[in-house]
C-alpha cells in the first residue's frame, strides 16, 4: 500500500493573511453552476487568491452542509494553486513523442488518437490530477491537450484516469448523475444507466429515476428488472420518485408492497476523501 502523505494547510503565509471562507462561498455557489467562460472567470478569480485561499478551501471541499458541486468547486480550486505548475506541464505534453507511440498508428483514418487511449491513460493516472480531470469533463473549460485529431478524446481519457479512484466512485459518478439530470440532456443512455446501478449510488438514485421516463414504454420489461434490483438498496430518499414511476410504467410485477423495505432505510453517505494525487489532505479549521 502506498504510504499516504499529509498537506499541512498553513493559517497565514509569507505574503499575506489567510482568505475567509466568507470571502470566497459566494465565488464557489457561482463557479458551482457554471460552464465555459463565466466558470473560468470565477474560477480564476479564486485560484487568484494563491496559496492565501487555501486554509477555506480545505475547509468548503469537506463542508457536508453545501452541495457536492460546491465542495468539487473547492475542491478543484484547491488542486489547482497547489500543482499549478504540473497541470501547464501536463497540457504541454507532446503525445506523439511518447516512447509508446507506434508511428503506424498515423496510418488510421481517424488519426493516431484513436490508438492512444492506453499509452495516455496510464500516464494521466501516475501524474494524479483528479480534479482536473474531472474539471475538465464538467465546465467545459476548453483547457485540453493539442490533439491533432479529435480533441474530444482527451476528456475521455481524464474520465478513464479517474476510473478505479475513490475519485470516480464519489464525484465521477455524480457528474454522470448531474448530466442526466440536464433536461437538455439526450434520454437514450442505457451503458450509463447500468454503470450507475452497478455503483448503487443511492445518494444520486432519484436523479437517475427522473430520466426513466425518456424510456420506450416497449421497455417495460427491462424497466421491471431494474426496479427489482433498485428497491433492493434505494433508501428513503428516493421514495416519492419511485412511487411515481411506478405509477407511470405499467408492469405485471406489484412493487407497492416493495416501498415498505425503501422507507425504512436512512442512509448518511460516507464523507469523500480529499487527495492530491496520493496524498491525502490534512484540513486545518481557521478559528
């Protein structure tokens, strides 16, 4: 097991005084909302603070009475004044000199992207920058590699970094949640349903069930199946969406006398770890 490190995060530093959290919260509620420029704007703004910020950031990124979206926020902010430096020289790589790039794969089509997944990916998860990646999958920052082709790859790749982390089973999964939730978002994802109920993420289950009516009705069946599965860890939280999409998908199974297990289940979910890379985070309260 890798030996787990601890950031001390300083009250004061040399050029000046700690920020408050009171100072950024209203930055982090906006920049939690946002995409593309308005988040970059407020984003900067708090990573301007510099290293000043860092005592309320640790505090907000595992502050359990704001929104997750807050707390990846802080989060992210937080990553970003503390490895600045790596993530300039991460989009700074030139993936086409990689000693694991095999020159015949400029022969594709679709260009040599399409083979670099698994020279990529591994890199991406030695150098550790999850928050990035989830950033950059989430705001649509723009802030990716130079690809030659197909520069939607590198989100892709920063998902696949974050895949078995802590990382991806608490915040990759809600992102994935939160995009379904979008009710711009397409209806028909069945692969990303199905990673979601083999995560049982009971905390996101009723974002999840909203969607369920941009199913075919054909689907029946299929929508019985998981209802079967979902009742047997969806806790009270997800109750009244349940009971509405039974009541909209008809079914020859009778899951009313199944809500009776749903009800009495209070879950409290477990608090998200907080790392740099390997290192986990020691949080320091301002007094």
């Amino acid at each position: 097991m890798k030996r787990i490190l601890l950031f001390v995060t300083m009250m004061t530093v040399a050029n000046g005084f700690a920020v408050e959290k009171k100072e950024l919260l209203p930055l982090i509620e906006t920049s939690a909302t946002a995409i593309g420029n308005v988040y970059l704007e407020t984003r900067d703004k708090i990573v301007g603070f510099g290293a000043n910020a860092l005592s309320a950031l640790g505090i907000l990124a595992v502050d359990g009475t704001l929104t997750w979206q807050q707390q990846l926020v802080a989060r992210i902010c937080y990553e970003r004044i503390e490895r600045r430096e790596d993530i300039k020289d991460l989009l700074k790589i030139d993936w086409y000199s990689h000693p694991n790039f095999d020159p015949d794969w400029n022969k594709f089509i679709m260009g040599p992207e399409v083979a670099m997944r698994d020279m990529v990916t591994p890199d991406l998860m030695k150098i550790g920058l999850w928050y990035y990646y989830l950033e950059v999958q989430w705001k649509n920052t723009g802030e990716i590699a130079a690809l030659r082709n197909s520069p939607h790859l590198w989100k892709s790749w920063c998902s696949e970094a974050v895949k078995d982390s802590p990382e991806e089973r608490i915040w990759f999964l809600r992102l994935c949640t939160e995009f379904m939730a979008d009710p711009d978002a397409p209806n028909s994802n069945p692969k990303l349903y199905f990673m979601l109920q083999a995560e049982k993420m009971t905390d996101e289950e009723s974002l999840r069930l909203r969607k369920i009516g941009g199913y075919s009705t054909k689907l029946d069946q299929r929508i019985g199946d998981w209802f079967l599965d979902v009742l047997k860890y969806a806790d009270v939280r997800s109750i009244d969406v349940l009971a509405k999409c039974i009541e909209t998908h008809s079914s020859s199974i009778d899951f009313r006398s199944q809500l009776t297990a749903v009800r009495s289940r209070h879950v409290s979910p477990a608090a998200p770890p907080f790392r740099l890379g390997t290192n986990a985070v020691k949080i320091i309260k301002q007094p």
